[in-house]
C-alpha cells in the first residue's frame, strides 16, 4: 500500500520540484559570477504573474497559451533582474538589501497590476495550464514508467534538460570558467583581461530568465492563478537548494528533488498512518524546517563562490 | 640606445593624492630595470599604468618606439607587456593549467580543450626552468610553485616585458636565489624585466638600472653597479638613514614565558606546530622566524588564546596558561601586537579613543556600572597621543580608519605597552610601514626589553629579526630547528634552517627562577 | 560631503526618488498622482485638499497606531544592523511575540496593574527567543542569518495559526474570544479625544523602547562590545570578547523589539488573538524604516511616522482608485535608494569638486 503510495507521490513531486530546480539553477549563475541574489523570490513572483497574465489573455485565442505564458515568464524575469544587476554591480548596493527590496517591490507590483487589469488582487483564473502528458512507449515501463514517464508535466523535463545545459556550459566553456573566475576572484579575472562586470551582468540576467521561468511553471502547473502568496517562499527555498547542492548543477537537481518530495508529503500525509494525526500545519511548516535543517548540515562545510557577495570594485587593488 | 618602453612625464591622481607627479621612465631592451620606493611611493601605481590596470591623468607612453593607449590589460598583453602581482592574482580553487589559460582558453568548438592547454603548459615550463605540476590546484602548491605559475601566464601570453611587483616577499632566502636565477635566464633568452622592490640587496645583486620614486615624484636613475645601498637608500628615504636599531646588550634575567611541548592543530586539521617547545626572559627579545606558513601563525594563536591547544603546556611566570580565556591570559600579563593590524588590531569604525579602550573598556574609570564615562575614554585617549606621538586628524575622535598605516601601528603599539604587560607577542610589526615608523617602532620594542619584559618577536623580516633580536629561534614545520645568538649568525645559516636543511639547537640558557 | 550630512541627505534624496518613482507608476497606468498625494495627506491629519475637509484628530491617531509597531520592527532591525547582523526575522518575532501576549491575555486573570505588564514581558521574552535561535545558529554553526529568519517567518506564521485554531479556538476561524480589559493597551480617553480612532497607549513602550535603544547602543560597555563585535568580529575577538555570546544576545534584543510590536498590535489596535493569513509586512517596514533612518533611533522616529503615515493612506487611496499596493511599491523603491546609497555618493561627488591633494607619508 506505502508503495502504491510512493508511485502516485512521484509524479506530484518532480512537479513540485520543477520550479525550484529551475530557479536554483538561476541562482548558481548569479553566484558563481559573484552576485548573491536574494532576489529569486520576486524574480519567481514577477514570472509567476506574468506567467498567469499572458496565460488568462491569450487562452481563447490558441490552445498553447500556457507555453507563450511560460516563455513571458522568462522574459519578465529577465528584465526584472536587470534592476538587480543595475543596483548591485554598477550602484555598488549591498546586495543583500537589494535583493529583499526588490522582493518586496515585485509583491508590490504584481498585485497592483492584478488591479489595474483584472481588477481584484489576484489574476483571473485561467482554464489550461500545462498539460500532463505521458511520454509514448516509456510510459508503459512497469514501476519506472509510472514514476517519470507517465501522466507527467513536461516542465520536469525542461528542468532536467536546464541541469544538463548548465553543468556543460559551467564547467565545460571558455564561458564558464571566466564566470567562475569573476566569482572567485574578480581581480584575477581582471588581471587577464576579463570584463568583471560584463560577466556578472550575465549571471544575474540568468537568474532572472531561470527564476522568471521558474515561477511560471509553478503556477501554470501546480495552481490555476497568481496571487500575493503563490510563491510563499519557494524562491528562498531555492536558494537553500543551491547551498545543500553545493553549487553544482547535480547537486542542485538533488536538492530540489528532495525539497519537491517534501511538498509533495503534504498532500500525501492523511494516507500514511503514522503521519495522518499531525496536524495540517505540521506539514505546511515542513519545508521551511528542513530548509533551516540543510543549511545547518551545509552552511559551514560547503563554500561557496570566494567573492560572491563582495563588492567589486575596479578601482581598488 | 634604444628603449624598449618608455613612459613619459607620467601623472596619476587618487582622490586626495598625487601618486605619480611628472614620472619619465626608461627601459632598455634585454635589462633588468629596478624600480626602488617606499611604501607609497607609487612604483605600483606607475607600474599598474603600464600595465593598463590605470590610465594615466597626464603623459604619454612608447612601446618599441611607438605612442601606444594601454586603456585594459588586455592591450597590454598584446603589446607583450605582462605582469607578476605581489599578491598573487590565482584562482585558488582553479588547476594551474586553467589560472594559467584564463581569458586565452584554447578550445575544439564551444569545449575548452584542456590537453593541448596542459601541453603547451609543460612546454613553456620546460623551456624556461620553471618547474610546475599543470595539474595542481593552486591551494594544494606552495607559494614559490604559485609564483612560477603567475610568471608562466605571462609567458603563455608571449610577454617579452615582464614586471615583478615585489617578488620576494613571500621567498626563503635560497628561493629568492633561485628567482634571481630566472630572472637572469629570461633575460638571456631576451625578455626585459622591471623589478618593483623595496629590498636594496636584491637590486644590488641582479639589477642593472635602478629609478628610485619618493612620494610620487622622480628622483633620480642610475647604474646600480656604480651606486652603493646606502646612496640608494637616502635617495629613496631623502635623508641619511641607520639600518640599525642602536641597542646595548640584553641583561635577561628570569624566565616568564615558557612553552612544553606544545601540539596545536591547523586549519586544515593538521598539526601546525609539533610538540614544540621555547623558552623567553625577561629583559631579552627572543626573534623567531620562519617562512610563512610554517606554524608560527598557530603558535601565536596558541599562545594568546584563540586556538586551543591539543597537548602542551604554556607557563606564564609559573602559571599554566594553555587552558585559561583570552582575557584571563591579558588579566596575568600577556600583551599582544597582532600581524595584521586592520583586521585583529583595530576596530576601524571605532574612534582612535574606542579603540585605546578595547581591552579594558568596562572597567573604571572607563565605565561604571555598565555606563561608558566619556571625559575618562577621551583624557586617556589625549595622554597617549601625546606620549606615543600618534598622529591623526581629529585627535581621540579620529575614526580609525582614516589614520595612516604606521599611526594606526603606533596606536596599538601604545595600547599594549601602556598595558605594561610582562611578556609580549609582537607579530610582524613594521609590516608596510615607512622607514620612520619602523626606527621608531623597533625602539620601543628594545625600550620595553630593557625595562625588563620578555618579548617575543616575530616576523618574516630577516633583517628585523636580525637587527633587533637577542636570540633567534628559527621555526619550520612547526617546530624550532635551531636556537641561536643573533649576534653570531648569519643570514645564510637561518635560511638553510628556514627551509629544513639545517638544525641548530644551541645549548638552552638556564632557567632561572626567582 | 561630509558623513554628518551624508546621513541627512541620502535618505532624504531616497524618499525623493521613491516618491517620484511611485507617482511615475501611478501616472503611466491611467490614475491620478493627484489624487494619491490628497490620499496621504488625508491619511496624515484629515485634511482633505480636494474637498476642503480641516484636521481630523481621527486621522491623526490611525496613522500613529499605523506607526507605532513599524518603529518597534525598525528598532529590531537597526538594533541587529547595528551590531553587524542582517535580520529579517522581525515579522516572525512580531508573530511569536503577538502569540505570547494572546496566551497570557487570555489565561491569566489579575488586575490591570500586573497583567498588562505580564503581557507586554510574555511578548518581548517570545520575541527574544525566537530572534535567539536563529542568533544561535549563526554564532554556533555559522549559518547566515538572512535564509534562516526568513524560514522562521513562515514557521512562526503557522504555528501561530495552529495554536489559535487548536488551543484556543475560533468561532469563526480568524480571530480569538475577547480579550479580558486588564490585557488591553487600549484607553477609552484616548480614543474620545481622537474622535474614535483605535489610538492606545501602546506609544508609551515605544518612547521607551526608543529610549532604550540609543541609550543601550551608545552609552553603555554592552553597547560597546556590541558594535565592536558587529564593526569587526576578529579585532573583537583577539580582545577576548564573548562573540558568540554577543551575537546571540544582539539577535535576541531585535527580536525582544520585534516582539513588543506583537503586543502593540493585539492588545492594542485589537484586543484578540488572530490567525494571520499571510505575512503582514511590518518585518519589511521596519527594515525601511531602519534604513531611512540611519539605524538611528531620532531618525527611526521620524522614519516610521513617514511609512505609518504612507500605510494609513493605503484604504484611502484604494478609495480613489488608486491600488494600495502602490504604497509597498513606494516604500521598496526607497529602500532600493537608500541600498544604492554609494552609487548616489559617487554620482553627488562628481558634481562636487575635487578637494585639495593631502600630503601623504606612508598607506596602508
């Protein structure tokens, strides 16, 4: 029975983990090129409403509005975090003030728009999200095809995909290994003709396309519209997730996946006997609790990027 | 004659400062070209120009003949000009074969290709007698193999001007002798070197042309085969200066800080010293040195309180102090100069007052009841500007960190001795200071040996310790390998003991009790 | 410029910016900045320009009890800022503080002398602990106090929801029976010289809080070490200061602050137990508060009568059709500015001339 249990849970899970993987993956390009972005959880709220918006409009007009909200999610999330990018690496702004004030304007802007367009302080409820689907051939696999192959959104894939993109582009590129040196040390970058700022630039617009991302599928997969407490925290999650993944793309798909089963347990919980009597809030309190958890076990032996967070400044040796 | 770089009537400005003020500068092809200067005298600033790292307020630069904008290091680098920072700029989590390809990677399509990169590595390492590990991370090499790592990227990069910005601080004696050595074969093999340096013997010994910069301004080139170090040092000081610190013999009398057996483990989990032991008296300075890294960061630590030990014991007077806090240790008499005045010595965004307080701030008359009593904090603050002559520019409400390097030193240095504590740490004490703060300093240290404390100095100048010293105990591997008269050695004997090939245990003194 | 006046002007050049940029938003999506200035107006004093309406001291004591918990979660925020700490756990603390105040209002039955005294101890202690867990973490494990405070926010919002709901129990599942009148800060004089506003005398911790606050920072050896800790945590350490110690005792006096707002609020603006749907934002509102003004505690003052009074506008320019939102919107723009501040420096300095090259012995 706690195995039939599991099977159903799967599909729910990868689900739920989707967004933060994405949105985990946003955030290492940011760190690793030196920006620590606390952002993530506006750039997922700006993604997730526009997501939602373009979704309501254009639903009666082609039956993939889903996919186009999903893509202007990415977009929004892009030019959201140019504001980021903007205060923390040519204003200098601490970047962790920045982050949290961005986070507060993006809740800020989203429900005011939700106002100015649909008039109440939530978007229209949309029909068609993403749609489940079962891939052809694999779905049939006993056990396995349940897990992954069956009844499954295609956002886990793209994840999945996004994971591989970026442990390629990381470790594998010219690229990437200047990115990782302005993360480092921007000074050495510097020394050997590397546009410190150009790259950081380029990490943080990533994280806003990944988080943008992000936060669409997690609201055109698991809900019908966006409100204020949509993202409730899962862009800080995220960011969790790349710590106990130790900023390595592999690392990060673990620690979504763990995060997303979590979730995930809430729902399941009144079926396993041993967890049916806690009380509903136990459960809504989970993840949190396990995100302080991980950042307990990780926080002191996992390092991060040397220079994220610091300041760059070219006019200082 | 013909000059391979030439930068003429070079001016550079930083806010409140002129760092170069009308500087012309002539290299000749195929020589070593010193550059000599204080500490801000602005040899890295002019040398940071060269390199494109700055641009320059006022002047021109020529390269083989031709006016050339070094506006990046990028165009530097293809001008074939190429530099070796004193801080080393590695990546320390990177291989030295990716530190060295950075910026220049070699790749099969959108893929760095990391095997041709490592060898042509192995290849230029070979032609020039730089021995290095391609392979390697840099935090898992010594500083010497980092250092050929910083040379090699520049010669990755096809450089024929190479600058060394003060090469040789990080060096033992006989690794500075093997960079001599370099410098000599990349010459031949017909690059041209500008070495950054403060260190007059190193230029006598392999320099052919020395410029020497005082507080911006040019003052003068010459041939350092015809010129003396103490010429070059009053040129670079502007006035006559005595390299050593004028002391009468030591009279040591009791023993009051005594280590056994000391085991201390280091941040990497290892131990960093081993079962060492060292015993200092009072009315003696006992200099112990050592190249960086050899434990004598944790013996400090050891010793002051901030680590704790695994096995050992350490005897202030006739108390064991190895278990006890750090204010029980400062409470008994221990006083403390740390190495790094910015980061362990001074609160910077303290008042120079706050900062005179911070051992005893809560005691009267500064404070009452929990209650800080400023008319106290700033009448002490007063007494000790006047009685250690700190300079600053508004007195006991300077914040700190706007006081210069050597006041910041001489802030702490007139902390602690106005302490008066019976044995005193003092950790690279003159470090970036100018000649000035230096004599003053190193005479307040033989000023509180003679009235009768024990001090133990430690530093990474041999010419410190050499100067100021009684007795040297020489540190490597974490632990002592040699104890001897400072009078009756030389600087070729601690070095051999600095690098492991020597040991020289003279006979301890008694100990004698009271 | 000098840092005295930098400490004016930049937070004053940052409400600026954020005032133009929300009447800019404002203006581009069809409404009037016209009307959201009358708004705010409004919800300073009662005047209303547009219709002619003269002072209203009802208006006047809404905007204060809007300012009074916002200057708490601004002390909490400068007092850990202060001391080189990043806590974003006011909004959880107010929720756990809140929580306390509501147990002992509700289970302790004794005159008003004791028990509102009790009250406000149970929330500042609440608060306290639950600003120290996350300052032990940090000082003990080294575990970055932003993700922790901000996880604590959520824990705080639904365990509160599950005691109210499960212990003490809801008729209609948002808020608490009564309170009994000994638990209350309210103050029925008060509200009748103030035409009914909800205004208590809450305002009366807050003074002192403010009091305390720049007196703990600046006059005493507590304060010093302290700030020594947060300045510099080695320099601290090798005078053999307690560091964990201090850090876990700075997190736990923010969250004390915070703390006491929760009472400000329940047993003040309300007089029951609620369950709280989401955050309610007075953890980020202290932190613009802290930031405008200066981590200091005049200027706290002052800061958080600029947002209380921005927040008691909010109903009002929802009224004129203006979303409310658009105050939030104002209020992180601020924030934005102020975070900037050393992008705006370098931009002042390029206006201002160059000042005179100094003689320099030796740099560090």
């Amino acid at each position: 029975m706690t195995f039939e249990l599991l099977l159903q849970m799967f599909p729910i899970a990868l689900m739920f983990s989707a967004p933060i993987i994405l949105t985990a993956l946003g955030g290492l390009f940011s760190e690793r090129s030196g920006v620590v972005n606390i952002a993530l959880e506006g750039i997922m709220m700006i993604g997730a409403f526009t997501g939602a918006t373009v979704t309501v409009l254009l639903e009666n007009s082609t039956p993939a509005a889903a996919w186009y909200g999903l893509l202007a999610g990415l977009l929004a999330g892009v030019v959201f975090s140019v504001l980021h990018a903007v205060a923390s690496i040519n204003l200098k702004a601490d970047q962790v003030i920045s982050g949290t004030a961005l986070n507060i304007l993006a809740g800020g802007l989203t429900v005011y728009l939700c106002q100015i367009i649909f008039h109440q302080q939530r978007t229209r409820a949309f029909s068609n999200g993403i749609q489940k689907f079962s891939v052809p051939g694999l779905s049939d696999i006993p056990v396995l095809g349940r897990m992954f192959f069956k009844e499954i959104y295609p956002t886990f894939y793209i994840a999945i995909a996004m994971v591989l993109i970026t442990w390629f582009v990381v470790y594998k590129t010219p690229l990437g290994l200047r990115m990782r040196a302005c993360g480092e040390h921007p000074q050495a970058a510097a020394s050997m003709g590397i546009h410190v700022a150009k790259m950081r630039y380029f990490g943080v617009l990533v994280s806003g396309a990944l988080g943008g991302l992000g936060g669409a599928v997690m609201v055109l997969t698991a809900d019908i519209q966006y409100t204020l407490v949509s993202i409730h925290g899962t862009g800080f999650i995220s960011l969790a997730s790349l710590v106990f993944g130790k900023w390595n793309p592999f690392g990060v798909l673990g620690a979504g996946l763990f995060f997303g089963f979590s979730t995930a347990l809430s729902f399941y919980a009144k079926d396993i006997k041993f967890l049916a009597g806690l009380p509903a809030e136990f459960f809504y309190i989970l993840p949190y609790l396990l995100t302080i958890i991980a950042l307990l076990f990780f926080a002191g032996k996992s390092v991060g990027p040397k220079a994220a967070g610091e300041i760059y400044d070219s006019g200082k040796r | 004659m013909s000059y391979i770089v030439e930068m003429l009537h070079i001016t550079k400005d930083f806010p409140g400062i002129r760092a170069n003020d009308d500087i012309t500068l002539q290299i000749e092809e195929k020589s070593i070209h010193a550059l000599l200067g204080e500490n801000g005298a602005g040899k890295s600033t002019l040398m940071s120009i060269l390199f494109g790292l700055y641009q320059p307020d006022g002047g021109s630069i020529r390269v083989r003949g031709k006016e050339v904008k070094i506006s990046d290091p990028n165009v530097a680098t293809s001008l074939g000009i190429g530099m070796v920072h004193q801080h080393f700029k590695l990546v320390h989590n990177f291989t030295v074969t990716e530190n060295i390809i950075l910026g220049m990677e070699p790749h099969k399509g959108p893929v760095i290709d990391i095997r041709s990169a490592e060898n042509k590595v192995e290849e230029i390492s070979k032609l020039y007698g730089l021995a290095v590990d391609p392979r390697a991370k840099i935090e898992d090499i010594s500083v010497s193999m980092q250092q050929r790592v910083e040379i090699l990227k520049m010669l990755f990069r096809d450089a024929e001007i190479l600058i060394f910005d003060e090469p040789t601080a990080v060096l033992t004696p006989q690794e500075i002798h093997e960079l001599m050595q370099i410098m000599r074969r990349l010459v031949e093999e017909g690059k041209t070197i500008l070495l950054i340096t403060h260190k007059l013997k190193e230029i006598k010994e392999v320099a052919d042309v020395c410029t020497v910069l005082r507080r911006g301004k040019l003052v003068g080139t010459v041939p350092v085969a015809d010129t003396d170090e103490e010429r070059m040092a009053e040129m670079m000081v502007g006035r006559q200066v005595s390299f050593h610190v004028e002391k009468g013999p030591a009279k040591p009398g009791e023993e009051l800080l005594r280590i056994e057996n000391l085991n201390v483990k280091n941040v990497k989990g290892l131990l960093g010293v081993r079962n060492l032991s060292l015993s200092v008296r009072a009315g003696e300075v006992l200099g112990l040195c050592g190249i960086d890294g050899n434990g004598q960061t944790e013996l400090v630590q050891a010793i002051t309180g901030l680590t704790k030990i695994e096995s050992g014991k350490i005897f202030l007077r006739n108390i064991n102090i190895a278990n006890l806090s750090i204010k029980e240790r400062t409470d008994l008499g221990l006083g403390h100069i740390p190495e790094d005045r910015q980061k362990h010595g001074l609160v910077l965004d303290f008042t120079l007052g706050e900062n005179f307080i911070i051992h005893n701030y809560y005691e009267k008359p500064f404070a009452n009841w929990g209650i800080l009593n400023k008319k106290a904090i700033l009448e002490n603050a007063e007494r000790l500007i006047r009685e250690f002559d700190v300079r600053s520019g508004q007195g006991a409400m300077t914040p700190a960190r706007a006081m210069s390097g050597g006041n910041q030193q001489k802030a702490i240095v007139a902390r602690e001795i106005d302490r008066s504590p019976d044995v005193f740490i003092v950790v690279q004490p003159t470090r970036g200071l100018d000649v000035g703060a230096i004599e003053y300093i190193h005479k307040r240290i033989i000023a509180e040996r003679d009235r009768g404390k024990a001090i133990l100095l430690v530093s990474l100048e041999l010419d410190e310790i050499m100067d100021v010293s009684d007795r040297i105990a020489v540190i490597y591997n974490g632990e002592i390998v040699g104890i001897v008269d400072a009078a009756a050695t030389t600087e070729n004997e601690l070095g051999l003991m600095m690098s492991g090939a020597l040991r020289k245990m003279h006979t301890a003194p008694q100990a004698v009790h009271a | 410029m000098t840092t005295r006046r930098e400490k004016i002007v930049l937070p004053l050049i940052a409400v600026l910016l954020g005032f133009v940029l929300g009447s800019l938003i404002v203006a581009l999506t069809g409404r009037s900045p016209l009307a959201m200035y009358a708004a705010i107006v409004k919800g300073f004093s009662g005047i209303d320009i547009l219709n002619g309406q003269p002072l209203n001291s009802r208006y006047i004591g809404e905007f204060i009890i809007q300012a009074m918990p916002i200057i708490l979660t601004g002390l909490s925020f400068a007092f850990a800022s202060r001391t080189g700490l990043f806590s974003i756990g006011a909004e959880g603390q107010l929720m756990i503080g809140s929580l306390s105040a509501t147990t002992v209002a509700l289970l302790v039955r004794a005159p008003t002398v004791i028990h509102l005294p009790l009250v406000l101890l149970a929330a500042i202690l609440g608060g306290a602990l639950w600003g120290a867990i996350p300052g032990f973490l940090k000082a003990r494990y080294n575990v970055h106090e932003v993700v922790v405070t901000i996880m604590m926010n959520y824990i705080a919002l639904h365990f509160n929801n599950f005691v109210i709901l499960n212990i003490f129990g809801s008729v209609d599942r948002v808020k608490t029976a009564p309170f009994p009148a000994t638990a209350l800060l309210k103050s029925p004089f008060l509200e009748s010289i103030t035409r009914n506003s909800r205004l208590n005398w809450g305002f009366i911790p807050v003074i002192l809080a403010l009091l305390i606050f720049a007196f703990i920072i600046n006059k005493t050896t507590f304060g010093y070490s302290l700030r020594a800790v947060g300045y510099n945590k080695e320099a601290a350490r090798y005078a053999g200061m307690k560091v964990n110690r201090n850090i876990i005792a700075s997190m736990a006096i923010a969250g004390a602050f915070a703390g006491l707002a929760g009472a400000v609020i329940t047993v003040g603006t309300f007089n029951f137990g609620r369950v709280i749907q989401s955050a309610e934002g007075y953890g980020f509102d202290g932190i613009a508060v802290a930031l405008v003004g200066g981590n200091e505690a005049f200027g706290i003052l002052l800061a958080g009568m600029l947002f209380g009074g921005l927040k008691a506008a909010q109903p009002l320019m929802q009224s004129q059709g203006i979303p409310r939102e658009i105050a939030g919107i104002i209020q992180a723009s601020i924030v934005l500015f102020v975070a900037m501040k050393f992008g705006i420096k370098m931009v002042l300095d390029k206006f201002e001339r160059k000042q005179a090259p100094t003689t320099e012995g030796d740099r560090v």
